[in-house]
C-alpha cells in the first residue's frame, strides 16, 4: 500500500510517498480502506520533532490519526462493524495510527459509523477535533444550559466545533477570531464574536463560565481575568497548559490541561448531531495523499478556517 513516509524530522519537505505491506487485523480490531484522512496541528508538529514525535519515536514512522473510510476486514470477536460498513475514527492516539496510508488497522472501538449526512471527506476531518472539543465540553466541563462558554480561535479546526457541541447543549457562546471570520460564526450559532485583533478579549467580554483555550501562552492567563470565581479554564496546547494551571491556581481558580483519547462513543455522539444537523464540519480544502507536504505548509500559516483534509 501507498503510504507517506518520513525519514528524519523537519519541514514539509521530509514527507515522502512510500510502500509498506497492507496490515491485517488481529482479535478485536478492523481494518479499514482509507478514503480520506484529516490533518491536525499535531501531525505538523511531530514531523517537526515535537507534537508527539516523543511517543512515536525516531523516524521513520506515518503519520496521522483521522480516518474515515471503509471496512474491508475485521478480526475475531469484533461484533460492532461489518465488512462494507463506512466508519470514521481517531484510532491509537497518542501512537502511530498511519493514517496516511491507504489502510489502517486498530480496535473496533476506536472507531464509529459515519453519519449519513457527512461525506468521506467531511468525516476524516471531524474525529480528532470533534472528540477533542466534546471531551473537554462534555466530558471535563459538563457544560449545562444557559452557562457562558468562551472559545478562541472560535473558526478553527476545533473551534468550529466546539462552538456547535456547546450550543447543541445550551450554552451562551462566545468566540475570538477576526472579523471577516464572525458571519461564518454566527452561521454556525455563536452569540458573540469577539475580534482579537481590535480589542482585548478581557475587555470586550462579561465574566464566563468556562473558557475554551486553543492557543495558550498569554492568550491563556490572561483567560482568567473573564472566569467566573467557580469557571474552569481547559488549556489544549500541552506546551504551555502548566503555565496555564500554575496561574490560575495562584489566583484560586480552577484550570485544566487535556489530551483527547480515542473514544468511539464519544465519536457516536458526534454523528448523531451531524445526522441531527446540529453539527456541521468545515472542510477549507483536500489535498492527494501524496501532495502531504503541501497540506502541512498551508496548515503551518495558521489562517485555515476549518479543517484540511488528504484525499486517498
């Protein structure tokens, strides 16, 4: 099978197209025929050296962990899937899953069936971001109705998401991005879109019951100046979540990393609000398997709106 393939870490231009030997299934896993694969800011950052190249280890090794596509072999004792039935998973996270690759094997239960409403390519990019944005509004916040959430970087990959999961559930949201990207939010529900790049967030917004951290550092202490005494600020980006969690403990508040886990009934909830049309998933633009390098370049810019996705 095709996959993409790294010999040393680097920029883009270490991705290459290479072969391996098509996986089989072992008890309790399936197999699945990739159509598309989604492409995450950690997939970037462990081809560099960071991200998760520690778990993964030296070179070579393939990279990527969404996945939807079709299964074509399952092994003993799998009873949730079928040959031919379309699925879509964030398998192994955080080591190897090669989604890259035109099959993937891993454990029935990391993935799901694809709701009907999203195509193949809408479905490689929603696992990673979406159980990342349901574990931390749902399964760490417990987000309830009429509490305020606030999102930065409101119109990204996990942002977008994010700010669905928690209208589905009956939060007032708030979101920082820039402007052109606020009638994209309020499309997608929101209830304020702060523009970061005329006014200090901390100013513009009313105290919240949780802030929803996508890009840490300043972006993250200075969160606290909007939490409310007994709000919860969830910090992603691992790199500076203990910065995060130091300072608001010294102000008596409460604040959280996190790393999303695979969770195949995290990813049926998810389908059901596609399926209800309470999520929709953004997909700014595909690339072939093989163009990989190019998909890393433009996510590396930071200025996609929504999700990039490989096409198999």
């Amino acid at each position: 099978m095709r996959v993409i393939t790294q010999r040393s870490t680097g920029g883009p231009e270490v991705l290459e197209l290479g072969e391996a030997a098509i996986p089989e299934p072992l008890p309790t896993e399936i197999r699945v025929r990739v159509a598309a694969a989604g492409v995450n800011p950690v997939d970037w950052k462990t081809r560099a050296g960071m991200g998760m190249s520690a778990v993964l280890g030296p070179p070579p090794f393939v990279l990527g962990w969404d996945v939807a596509g079709t299964v074509d072999a399952v092994g003993a004792g799998v009873t949730r899937f079928s040959v031919g039935d379309s699925v879509l998973g964030m398998p192994w996270f955080p080591r190897q899953a090669g989604a890259y690759a035109e099959y993937v094997t891993a454990p029935s239960r990391h993935f799901a069936h694809r709701p009907a409403r999203l195509s193949e390519v809408e479905a490689a990019a929603l696992p990673l971001a979406g159980l990342t944005a349901w574990q931390c509004l749902v399964d760490v916040a417990d987000v309830q109705p009429g509490q305020r959430v606030l999102v930065h970087a409101a119109a990204g990959g996990v942002g977008h998401l994010a700010v669905q999961i928690a209208k589905a559930k009956g939060a007032y949201v708030i979101g920082t991005a820039s402007v052109g990207k606020h009638n994209l939010l309020h499309d997608l529900g929101i209830d304020e879109a702060v523009d970061y790049r005329t006014e200090a967030f901390e100013r513009a917004v009313e105290p919240v019951d949780l802030v929803l951290d996508l890009l840490g550092g300043d972006v993250a202490v200075r969160s606290l100046d909007v939490l409310q005494p007994e709000g919860r600020l969830i910090s992603l980006p691992s790199a500076t979540a203990a910065q995060a969690v130091s300072a608001a403990a010294d102000r008596g508040l409460r604040a959280t990393g996190m790393i999303v886990e695979p969770d195949g009934a995290g990813l049926e909830q998810l389908a059901a609000l596609a399926d209800a049309r309470r999520l929709r998933v953004l997909v700014a633009e595909t690339f072939p398997l093989e163009r990989a390098s190019l998909a890393h370049r433009a996510g590396e810019m930071g200025r996609t709106t929504g999700k990039l996705v490989l096409t198999l």
